[in-house]
C-alpha cells in the first residue's frame, strides 16, 4: 500500500516537472554541432542541467558539420528567452547573425559556455556579447586582457596573443563581485574540479562584469600568476549575456562539468540573463574551499534522499547528507513546524532498526540541540545501548537543559 | 591493538618513574618567599607547563627568553614525545636533568607548588583545565581562546575573580606596539565616533576527507587527549589540526577572535560588553571530518549602535585585520606591522596628556611575569578573553541555528530562544564536569 501511494506521488511530481519543463520553463535554445570540444558529451548535459531547474525548458539545435552549408542554419531564435552557445565552429550565414543581433538587442538571454568564447573571432558584434574571448588570432587589436592583480582588476592593453590554458587542475574560483544576483550567498571561494583554466583571455570588455576569478599558479604548469576571469555578466543593449569559461568536457561530463559549482553558476547565470534576477536557492552542496563538490548525475541530493542515506550512515563513506540535514535544521529557521517535521523525521530514524550506530550518535548530536520534548522518551531509550550510550546521554543532558 | 597498548602503558608508566624520581620540589616558588624578594633563583616565577605542543612549547621558549624571569620545573602532556621534547627545553634551560613530567594534569595540579603555570591545550579541554588550575590559586598565562562555550567561559571567570589570581591570555597582539597605537587612536575619537567595526579572520582550508581508523601512537593517550569531548576512534589527527573540527573548536573564526575580535573590542571600548543581536551564515564542508566553517559572515549589533562584522578575509574590503570606521575616517591594523588609514596624518596624531591610555606592555610574556610579581593585572586580563570569544561563539550559534540571536552582555545570557540556549554549552563527556567555583 505505502509503495504505491509513494509512486502515486512520485508520479504527480513527475508530471508538475514536466509540465514546468514544457510549458512554463524559459524557452532555451542551445546550440552545437561545432567545437574544438566534444560537443556531444556537453550538450545534452547542459540541458540536463538547465531544465533540472524547473525554470527552463531547452532543446539542442545541431548545426551542419564544419564545411557544410551555413545558410542551412537558420534558426527562429525569437522563439526562445535563452540562447546557449556551445558552439566554436564555422561562421553562420550573415542572415542568421543578424537574427541572433536582433534576438539579444532586443531582450535576449544568452549563455557562453566554455570554447564558445572561441569562436566568431571576426564577428565584432559577437566578440562585444561575450566580452573576452580566446585564440582564433586573438590579439591586441580585439581588446585589453583583463585580469585580477592584487585584488584590483586590471585592464591591460599589453601587446600579445590571446587565450591559453595550463595544464588541467582543480583550482578555487574566487567571488568578486559578492552582490551580483548570480554571485549572491555563494562562498568567497570555492573549488572547481580539473578543468581547463582559461587564461589571458582578451576582447572589447565592454559593459562587463567579471564576477569570479581563478589564480592561474604557474607551479601548475602553464600558469599566468594572474587571476583570471572565469564568470563574467555582459550587457549588451536590452541582452543579458552569462560566460563561464569553465566547464572543459571529458567523458561523462568529467569533473569540470560535474563540479557543484560550475552546474549551479551556470543555472544562476542562465536565470540572471534571462529576468535580470535569480530567484534559486544557494544549494547545500555547493563547494566550498574544503574542496571540490561533483555530482555525478548533475542533480542535487534532496533531503528525503539524504534521510534515507543517512540511515546507513558510515563517515567513512561520505558526510554529505548529514551536511544536508544540518542545511535544512538552519534553513528551517524561525519555523517551527518545518523543524518539528524535521525533528519527527529524526526521531523515525533514530529509532529505526536499519539505523547504524554511527548514524544515531549524529542524529543525537543534532537533536540535542534542536530537538523538543518530543525527541525525550525516544533518546531516553538509548540512553542503555552501551553503543551509543555517551551521545544519548549527551543529547539527553542537553534537551533537558534549562528546564 | 595489544602491543600498541602495552607499549603505551610503558611509555606512561616510565613518565611517571621519572615524576615519582623526584620528591620534593627543589626550587621554592617566589609565592613562598613573598612576591618582590630580591635572591635568586627565588626571585624566578616558577612555572609549569600544560600542554607542551606547537604553541606551548613556543610559549615555553617565549618566557625562557625574557631574562631570568622564571624557572620552568615541570610539565604535563598526554603526549609522550612532546613531554619529553618540552622536558629536554627546560633541563637545557635549568642546565640539570630536574625538569618533572606528568601525563595527568590532576596529578601535576596536586603535585607541583608553582607560582604559575602556562597552558596551551586544544579548546575543548580549556573550560576544565583553566578552571582546576585557577582553583589551584595558581596565575595562568593561558592560550586564546580561553573557552569552547559561553558556559566554560563564565566558569574560568568566575574562578579567576573568586580566586583573585594573575590572569593572560595568549592574545599578544596588545603587545605589539602598531596594534596599541591603532586602538588608542581609535579610542579616542581620531576618526570621530566609531559607527562600524570590520574583524577580518582566516579563509578556512581544504579538507582531508575521512581518514581511515588507526592505531593511536604509542606516545599518545587518546582517551585523556578526548578527555570530556564524545568519544571518536582516531584518525591520525589530534595534533594542531583539532581546530578544523567542532567538536574541539570552532575553525578559524574561533581560533582567530581571541587575536583581532579582541583588537577591534580594545579600540572600540566594547572588551567589558557583548553584542545585543547576532545574526549570519557559515559555509561549511560538504563532506569529510573537518566540519568546521571554511567561511563566515556575520553581524553583531551593539547597545550604544556599533555594528560589527566579522568575516572570513575573502570576504572583508580590508581582508585580515580589524577596521574601525567612524564618522570621520577608518584605521585598519593587521599583523606584519601593517596598519593604514583613510588620511595617514591620523596615523602621526599623538595622545595628549588629559586623554585615554591604554595599556602599554612590549612583551607580551614579560607583562604577565611582571604581574605576577606586582599583583596588577596583565594586559590580556580573563573577562576581555572572554568578551573576545564570546562574539565568535554567537556567531557560531546564530550560524549554526539559522536564527537571529538576542543576546543579554549583562546577564550573559540569549533572550526568548530556548534552542539556540542549548548550544551555550557542551555537556561533557561522563565522568568529565567543569569544577566548580
């Protein structure tokens, strides 16, 4: 009976999301078909992750191979909300630039991704959108590089070619522009997995913020001991433009594309470049500088899923859904029935037969400060497993502490 | 596991051959004599050490430096190697092989007849230790901060006034003339009336993920080094990078207030007060045993309406360091003798005559020996200790609980919230109890 009622839900919820996805999501277009990159692999990942949010609903569009016929190419781009480019190749027809020019000038949003900073280097107008690109003859007849020095961003007109990138390295990307929708509750600074790290990028930097760097440590190899831009947020006349120059694709995404921090700065941009706000939540999984955060299947783990790891708990393994208990507890603020559903939700663990020693000293540890008179009798009756004799004291102590 | 144990036993039992080796202590406290007797070596401090790590040794070399000022005769950790590596400083120092050793510091506090001692241990242990040693009427130099909760705060307190004796806390940076002159200037009103304070602390580190279960050193006694904090097996980390798990500290945050939260407070007037409403938000680790925020941002508003922020340095206009802000201009001072302003000539201005000083002291340990001789009080006295952590602490608690805290600095207590009141103190592990007063 449960199992069904569960699938019953599982269903509702699939169908709400999916109705999100295909009737009230932003209309995204991202297009591919031409890269340096394996454009195979990073495509449908950036539409997983753009519709996981709920806000977008994408479609990939594949241009004709290198070589073939452009004008072929001729999208209606004032169907979408939101471009996504994924896309270093051949030039698009003069009729489909000026489409896309019409699109942005006139309110569309559109996502650089990556090699897309690459690409067009003759096309003026495109290289204004993205402010900064990369390789293709890039040199200081595009624009300055632009770069972080000693916490102050310089603008350096430095003769020079443009684009490069060491060898690949986890590295912290660091926050500077803290009050910008997109960057706003997202740590100081954050480890980003083994990726690409996009250097002495340069172009017109007109209109641009560069919202978050990353030092280029020449002890790395290949380093510019500059820090780079890796987001950036471009106005150009009523258009929003969102670049990450991260993301580099290997098989399965890798860790460049799997990073927490690359999949939800890139959500948050896309959001920003549509409306001009993000109205998602900074998830609790979003790395810090304590290290690099993946998610293999490019979703976040929810709470119901955290519980029910959390069960099994051995920290051996992974701290992370405790992690995402200890978010909800605080998220849960100010609201008491979410934290005594909460606090329910615990105690079911904490006297469940499946439950692991482990997981009942964390479960003890949080309740003891968070818990009610509702968790008492349950904590009292561990209080004789000699297990977890001393946390079920300690919890006990303190839940009835100030009484 | 057997042999590890045996061979831990040996190593405790061989300590305590070479604590019995010595009955009576040969070297008489300058206590004894009366405070301000001219012989030597009476005239020495004589002190002892607990918690003979990184910062105690560091302490230890600290006070050997300042002119026979005092006389090191024994010292207590629950490390076998750093024992006998704080054991071989003093013997160098004394020139004889005299120095006592224990591995318990009940046995040390019952034992030694000191003038005073000097503590370094990981913060979990501070609210017990601190207050056996103070009952013990012995003068304390001991290590920021002094207390891993309000409660264990309130206690040290509370046994320093009750029991009338020298207190310093580690917080040398007073002693440092830069940091003094930027506090006296803020003080008195050479950027107007102080309106904001900016505390800038240490980003916080990678962490190590979970580290496999191992065999404790045979050196170490895990269950006293654990002492009143939950019982965890070991992971090959005890030493120094306790302070990257809550259960023996709070982080940087927490390690770092006792240096530049108590810097801000001096130059603000606020070291006798606390904050009135805190609120804020940690970034924690997602995954591994280090569980201590890498970053933190919070507010602490104060009844005369100065705000201040700490943060994380990432995330402060001046990074590291504390900043006043008044209606007139800023000072900023951080460590490296770094200190600036929003127009240098107030950094020329003098304090006049008729203004306030505050206290001047060169060194930091040569202050506390000078006042356990003298009978004043040192230039890091308890309470502002306390003060100092207990803004970190709060911040702590409002981060940890989502919750905007209100708290009471006169009472000392949080106002209307029966949850977050809870994390005020850590209920120790059984037998382990804070001393009473």
């Amino acid at each position: 009976m449960k199992k069904q009622y569960l699938l019953l839900i599982i269903a509702g919820l699939l169908t709400f999301f999916s109705a999100c996805n295909t009737e009230s999501g932003y209309k995204t277009l991202i297009i591919t078909g031409q890269n340096n990159h394996d454009w195979k692999t990073s495509s449908p990942i950036l539409k997983q992750i753009l519709d996981e949010t709920g806000l977008f609903s994408s479609e990939v569009m594949i241009t004709p191979d290198k070589g073939g016929d452009m004008t072929a190419f001729n999208p209606d781009f004032s169907k979408y909300k939101l471009v996504v480019l994924d896309y270093n190749g051949d030039s698009w027809s003069d009729k489909t630039n000026a489409a896309f020019l019409d699109f942005v000038k006139n309110g569309g949003g559109v996502v650089i991704y990556h090699a897309a900073d690459n690409s067009f280097p003759g096309w003026k107008e495109y290289n204004e959108m993205i402010g900064l690109g990369g390789w293709g003859d890039r040199n200081e007849k595009d624009g300055p590089y632009v770069y972080y020095k000693n916490d102050q961003l310089v603008v350096d007109t430095a003769a020079g070619p443009g684009g490069t990138h060491g060898k690949r390295r986890e590295f912290i990307v660091r926050t500077r522009i803290a009050d910008h929708p997109v960057m706003k509750g997202l740590p100081a600074r954050w480890f980003h997995g083994t990726d690409e790290l996009y250097s002495l990028l340069r172009g017109p930097a007109k209109n641009m913020q560069v919202l978050a760097t990353a030092f280029a440590d020449s002890a790395a190899g290949g380093g510019t001991m500059r820090d780079e831009p890796m987001l950036m947020a471009i106005t150009y006349e009523k258009g929003r433009i969102f670049h990450t120059a991260m993301g580099h694709a290997d098989e399965g995404g890798g860790p460049a594309m799997q990073c927490a921090g690359f999949i939800v700065t890139l959500q948050r941009g896309a959001e920003w470049a549509v409306t001009g706000n993000v109205t998602q939540e900074v998830p609790f999984d979003f790395p810090s500088a304590a290290g690099v955060v993946l998610r293999p299947d490019f979703k976040e783990v929810t709470l119901a899923e955290a519980l029910s790891k959390l069960g099994g708990y051995d920290i051996a393994k992974s701290t992370k859904y405790l992690t995402c208990l200890q978010s909800n507890i605080s998220n849960a603020a100010g609201d008491p029935g979410k934290l005594l559903d909460l606090e329910k939700q615990m105690v079911t663990l904490l006297t469940g037969k499946e439950t692991t020693a482990e997981a009942k000293k964390l479960l003890l540890r949080e309740l003891s400060w968070m818990g009610t008179d509702y968790s008492v009798s349950a904590v009292k009756g561990l209080v004789s497993d000699p297990e977890i004799k001393d946390e079920a004291e300690y919890a006990l102590a303190r839940l009835q502490s100030g009484k | 596991m057997t042999d590890k144990s045996s061979r831990r036993e040996f190593v405790k039992q061989s300590a305590k051959v070479v604590a019995g080796a010595i009955i009576l202590p040969n070297i008489i406290p300058a206590s004894a004599l009366g405070k301000g007797g001219s012989t030597a070596p009476s005239d020495r401090i004589v002190i002892g050490a607990i918690g003979t790590g990184s910062q105690g040794t560091s302490n230890m070399r600290d006070f050997l430096e300042l002119k026979k000022a005092v006389q090191f005769v024994s010292v207590c950790d629950v490390d076998a190697l750093h024992l006998a590596n704080a054991k071989k400083i003093v013997d160098e120092a004394n020139k004889n092989t005299d120095c006592r050793t224990y591995d318990d510091y009940r046995e040390f506090l019952e034992k030694e007849k000191l003038d005073a001692v000097s503590i370094a241990l990981p913060d979990h242990w501070h609210g017990i230790i601190y207050t056996a040693a103070v009952n013990k009427k012995l003068n304390v130099y001991g290590e920021k901060p002094i207390c891993r909760t309000i409660e264990d705060g309130k206690t040290i307190v509370g046994a320093v006034k009750k029991n009338n004796i020298i207190w310093q806390t580690g917080s040398w940076q007073r002693s440092q003339s830069h940091f003094h002159h930027a506090a006296e200037l803020a003080i008195n009103g050479r950027i107007g009336k102080i309106k904001n304070i900016e505390v800038g602390l240490p980003d916080g580190g990678k962490g190590i993920g979970t580290p496999p279960v191992k065999d404790v050193p045979a050196e170490l006694n895990w269950e006293m080094w654990l002492g009143p904090a939950l019982k965890v097996p070991y992971r090959g980390v005890a030493h120094w990078d306790w302070r990257w798990i809550l259960d023996y500290s709070g982080g940087q945050l927490t390690d770092w207030a006792g240096h530049h939260i108590d810097i801000a407070n001096w130059g603000a007037g606020l070291e006798h007060t606390g904050p009135v409403e805190i609120s804020g938000k940690g970034v924690y680790p997602l995954d591994g045993i280090f569980n201590a925020p890498v970053e933190y941002d919070f507010l602490c508003k104060y009844a005369n309406g100065i705000e201040m922020h700490v943060a994380n340095a990432a995330r402060q206009p001046h990074g590291m360091g504390a900043t006043w802000y008044g209606d007139l201009g800023w000072i900023h001072v951080d460590r490296g003798n770094r200190i600036s302003a929003s127009d240098p000539k107030i950094l020329e201005e003098e304090i006049g005559e008729n203004e306030i000083k505050l206290y001047k002291s060169d060194n930091h340990w040569q202050n506390f020996v000078d006042c356990v001789r003298s009978g004043k009080q040192a230039i890091a006295p308890v309470e502002v200790a306390y003060r100092a952590i207990s803004v970190a602490l709060l911040g702590e608690i409002a981060m940890t609980t989502g919750e905007t805290i209100k708290w009471d600095p006169d009472k000392e207590e949080i106002i209307g919230n029966p949850r977050a009141s809870k994390l005020l103190s850590g209920p120790y592990r059984q037998p382990w109890q804070l001393p009473t007063v």
